[in-house]
C-alpha cells in the first residue's frame, strides 16, 4: 500500500504505532553498543535515533526497556535516523 504524505512517498507496508521508548544497540558481538531511541514501530521493523549515527553498525541487535531483543538491519540513514527491518 502505498501512500503520498506531504510529497513525501510512503513505502511501508505495515501500520506504524508511534513509540518513543529508550533502547541499546549492540554489535561486536555484545562488547560495544549504544543507545537508542525507538520513535515508532512496526511488525518489520522501526525508526530509530542511535546515540552516535556515525559509529551505528549496518546490522546490529536491538533490545528495548520492555525486554525484547532483535536483530535488525539498517535499511535507511538520514540525517541522524535510521530505519531498519526486523530479521
């Protein structure tokens, strides 16, 4: 489904729920990470604010305050965002 918001073209296929929840991304095998805010979500994946867009990893595990943990891969980067999907 495809939608234009503000000439901006939608490419989700999911309902995003909005969120604005702290997490940690992990990556070198759980010896370095950083945090994270999570501003929405879907069943795919998430957008996300990394504390340090310059070192944030192209695939990484994310876990949350609620105590999921994922393995997500960087689909997107701009400015200091990223969006990733779900693995």
């Amino acid at each position: 489904m495809l939608f234009d918001h503000s000439s901006k073209l939608e490419r989700r296929t999911l309902d995003r729920r909005k969120m604005l929840g702290s997490g940690v991304i992990s990556f070198a095998g759980g010896n370095c990470g950083m945090d994270c805010v999570v501003l929405d979500l879907t069943d795919g994946g998430a957008r996300i604010r990394p504390a340090d867009i310059l070192t944030c990893p192209d695939e990484f595990y994310l876990a949350t305050k609620e105590g999921s943990r994922v393995t997500c891969r960087v689909v997107w980067r701009r400015n200091d965002l990223i969006g990733v999907l779900f693995r």
